[in-house]
C-alpha cells in the first residue's frame, strides 16, 4: 500500500469518527486523538524530519493536507453541534412572553367607596331639592370655631385635636377644617335664605385607629327658612337614610345632645338588625348611632348676619367614610387609605355605573 493510500484511509477513519461524534465532548476526543500532541496526524508530521528529501517533498504537502481537512471537518461539526445544541436548549427553555389582551382603562377603572357614596348621597339630596356647597380645607380660626359657636378653651380648640398651621406675621393660626361645618357660615353668608344645601368634603383631625383616620369625609346638611322645624329635619333624615340603604323605610330615633352649633341637638340612632356578620337596615330590633343633628343655634344666625328671629333651620353631619363602611361591608377605615390595588378592585365600583335613584344607587 501506498503512502498515499494510508493517509486517504487515515483521512476516512478520522472523517468517520467527526461525523459519528453526537456531542462536543465526543469530537473532542476525536480531535485530541488525531491533532493533539500524540495525535495521529501530529505523530505523522513529526516524522518528516527523519525522511529524505525526496520523500519529505512528497508527504510534506500530503500530510499538511490532511491536517487542514481535518481541522475544517472538525471545525464544520463543532459549529453544527452547537447550533443544535442550542435550539434543543432553546426549545426545552422556551418561554411565551406574549401578553394576554389587556382591558381597556374603563374596564379596569374602579370607582373609589368613598367617590361612589358622596355621588349616591349627591343623587338622593338632588332629588330633594338641595344643592351642593364647598368650601376651603385651610381655614380660620373664626369660621371654623368661633362663628359657630364653640367657646374659648373648647377642647377641640387644642393641638392634640386640630392641625393647626404655624402662626402668621399677625399671630394668626390657620388650620385644617375639622369639620364641614365652616361651610355653612360661608353659604349663610353668601347667599340669602331660603338654603337647602348639604356640603361633602374631606376633614382632619388628630386621630388614627380602626374606625378613626386622620383625614376623613363628612357630609353636612343644612336648611335655613322662616319655617323650618324639626319634623322636617326628621322627615328629611328618614327618607335620604331610607333611599341610600336602599330600603323602603328606616325608623330613626332622637337622643339629647350636645353641639355648640345646634340649639336642641340630638344624635340619631337607625333601628338596624346586628344579629349577623352584616348591618341590616330596616328591620330588626337593635339600634345603631349614625348621625349627630339639630336646629341651628340662634348664636350662628346672628354670626352669619341673619336674623334669629325671623329665620331659623336645622343642620346634620354624618362620615361618609362611615356610610361606606356600613352599607358596604368593610371593617377597617384605614384601607380606605392604603391605595392598594387589589383592596380597590374588591370594593371599587366600575365608572359607567353612576348611582341614579331609578336605576339603582349601587346596582
């Protein structure tokens, strides 16, 4: 056999082996065993130098020759393997990161509890006859004390009940509102009886529990005429409770009280069934406070230049907060304030579902 033979039959040896290896450590090996450093090939170059010069230049070029193939077939089959190797590790580690079709705004939009009952609350008044009044959170010392009646050194006067703001140049304090009820001297003032008028709007005070957060929402009624008296502040209580809770009758009840703005106060408890887990309003036997009411105080006329004598009203206050609370199911007045997405997708209200007392105020 030829020198020429032995090298094309080494070449079909080694080129059988590259293409039978099935994995980069196999055609490791096989390159190891043919162009390492005892390699079949290397072992064969390495005896060129003992040749004649005849014969070096004839297996010289044959040898390099065989060197090169194989290092080009070796090389052709390390790039196949790997490229199958990583579509086998692709397909094996696929992930779909395709999204599902997202909801439109309206469709994951969700009306806040408290948004949803100052709009039912709003609808019901509507209906009534009574408009809407606001008024600033930052107030004075006079609208929110001193116009409506509450005394020097009245306990809610103190910080440790009021936010108050550092005195100005003039020694004045500013605070936030603690109450709705400054609202009711701006109006008083701005518009000439008859009112018919309730004011929504967030109050602060120096509190935080359960039922008890430092900002929260009231709602203030107030109606000013020359014929006004506590049966219709009864009347009125009865139906606007009746209409939101959503029963055909809510049966109130009178308590003596005490409020610096009202002359007689009352708090006002709804008969209520407490028997389970949830409050039903409309029947049962059970009694349950839920607003602070009373005719306004001759003093808070006369403050909001009217006169006592000729006009009188009445006024109420109830939490919003509270409302939602008891209508809706909720325990806890601070996730009301914890802006967690999951808390107001459970209780929140979709935006096309205004409350509308023919439609239904939370249907």
């Amino acid at each position: 056999m030829t020198d020429q033979s032995r090298i094309e039959d080494l070449r079909t040896a080694i080129s059988a082996e590259i293409a039978a290896a099935t994995d980069l450590a196999a055609l490791d090996q096989v390159r190891v065993a043919a162009l390492g450093k005892k390699g079949s090939i290397t072992m064969l170059l390495a005896g060129l130098g003992q040749m004649s010069p005849d014969d070096r230049k004839v297996m010289g070029p044959l040898l390099n020759g065989l060197k090169n193939s194989i290092s080009a077939e070796i090389d052709a089959r390390n790039t196949a393997l790997r490229d199958a190797a990583l579509a086998a590790r692709l397909a094996s580690e696929k992930v779909d990161v395709t999204l599902p079709l997202r909801k439109g705004p309206v469709a994951r939009g969700r009306i806040h509890p408290i948004s949803q009952v100052t709009d039912e609350i709003t609808a019901i008044f509507s209906d009534m006859g009574f408009s809407i009044a606001e008024g600033p959170d930052i107030e004075t010392d006079y609208y929110n004390f001193t116009a409506l009646n509450f005394p020097e050194g009245h306990p809610a006067r103190e910080t440790h009940d009021t936010f108050f703001f550092p005195p100005d140049e003039n020694g004045e304090r500013r605070l936030l509102r603690t109450h709705t009820s400054p609202v009711q001297i701006h109006t008083m003032e701005s518009q000439r009886p008859p009112i018919r008028t309730i004011i929504p709007g967030r109050v602060y005070r120096c509190d935080s529990d359960q039922t008890h957060t430092p900002m929260f929402h009231q709602l203030e009624g107030l109606v000013i005429d020359t014929s006004s008296h506590i049966g219709q502040l009864r009347w009125v209580l009865e139906q606007s409770l009746a209409a939101f809770f959503e029963v055909e009758h809510a049966e109130i009840r009178f308590r003596p009280h005490f409020f610096p703005f009202t002359e007689p106060s009352m708090e006002v408890d709804v008969r209520c069934d407490r028997s389970g887990e949830i409050v039903k309003f409309g029947e049962g036997s059970d009694w349950l406070e839920i607003l602070g009411c009373g005719m306004v105080h001759p003093n808070i006329l006369r403050m909001a230049g009217l006169d006592p004598d000729v006009y009188q009203g009445f006024a109420w206050g109830i939490g919003l907060d509270r409302l939602a609370m008891l209508k809706y199911g909720m325990n806890d007045l601070r996730a009301f304030f914890d802006a967690d997405r999951r808390w107001l997708d459970h209780y929140g209200f979709r935006p096309l579902d205004l409350p509308t007392l023919f439609g239904g105020l939370s249907s």
